[in-house]
C-alpha cells in the first residue's frame, strides 16, 4: 500500500499550501515540518 497524504494536499490546497508556506519563515518551517510527521507515519504504516 503506497500513501501519498502530503502530496494529495498539496494539489488538493495549492494556494492555501504556498500561502502557508510563503507567510512567514516560521510558517514555512511549520509546514515543512508537519509534512515531514505526515511522511514518516505514512512510510511506518506501508511498512507494517
């Protein structure tokens, strides 16, 4: 089973991920970092 979540967000939300992204550099290292928990857990539940 393969996941994709981050990127199924990211084309579901375009401008709402590149506002999120662009707001300031906090809300950058935010998103990059949730997205970034999202990867991990999805790569643990392909593996199980």
């Amino acid at each position: 089973m393969r996941l994709d979540k981050t990127g199924e967000l990211m084309r579901n939300h375009p401008k709402g991920f590149k506002d999120a992204v662009n707001a300031s550099a906090e809300s950058e290292k935010f998103v990059r970092d949730a997205l970034k928990v999202i990867i991990d857990l999805e790569a643990k539940l392909e593996n199980q």
